[in-house]
C-alpha cells in the first residue's frame, strides 16, 4: 500500500498558495512541491487532494491511503459530498480521480503527523514567484 500525505498552505487568505505531497510506499519516498498561484487555504487543501491523486493515478498506484491534516478534506471525501458549494467542482475532481483506484483510503491526521507535507506546502508557495 502507498500512503500519500498531503498539505495545501497559503500566505494570505486569498494569498499566494501551494501543494506538498511526501508520498511513501514499495522502498522509496517521493516529495513534490506544487505552487498553485492565488486561492483560499481551504482551496489549496483540496487542490493538493487532487494533484495527488493525479500523481498516484500517472504512477500507476491503485492501493493508496490518504493522510491529510485538513478535516473539511477527509469529511467531504469520506461523505462525497461539500458543505460550500465553491468547493463541490474540487470535490467532484477529487471523486472522480479516486474512483480510478482499485483502494482509496483518507484519514485526518493532526499537523504534527503531517510536517513533511506542510513544510513542502510552504516552499511551493516560494515557488509562485520563480
């Protein structure tokens, strides 16, 4: 099984924003650094949900389980369902990504089990300006 963390961050709210992702499983650990430009914290939580999924699905990954520090990202996946309706697109995204995978596991996680993630959120919020 691949366990994928991920973190979204924005300096400002809207502010500059980005994506971390530490995703380890089968002997390796990959970590990328997504800047995603101008968007709401809770924007960026749900934009790392779905580059992950996307990096899972390209890789070929089916058995995953997600860890993510953001409650209003595991409740609307586990629900399929978001409370504003500005976040139902994402969420849809997200779904229908998710449903490409043999396992789709999410859980919360508190931030301090989550720090490789949100550190990596925070440098590609550097990375809008490169």
């Amino acid at each position: 099984m691949i366990e994928v963390y991920i973190d979204g961050a924005s300096a400002g709210d809207p502010g500059p924003s980005g994506a971390g992702i530490f995703i380890k499983g089968h002997g390796r650990a990959e970590q990328y650094s997504i800047p995603l430009g101008m968007m709401s914290n809770h924007e960026a939580e749900f934009h790392a949900l779905i580059e992950a999924l996307k990096i899972c699905t390209k890789q070929g990954y089916q058995i995953v389980s997600f860890r993510t520090d953001s409650q209003a990202v595991e409740s609307a996946m586990e629900k399929r369902f978001a409370k504003k309706q500005q976040y139902s697109v994402l969420l849809e995204e997200a779904l229908r990504l998710s449903d490409q995978l043999d396992l789709f596991f999410i859980k919360w996680v508190p931030s301090k089990e989550n720090k490789v993630a949100d550190e990596l959120s925070r440098k590609a919020i550097q990375l809008n300006n490169k």
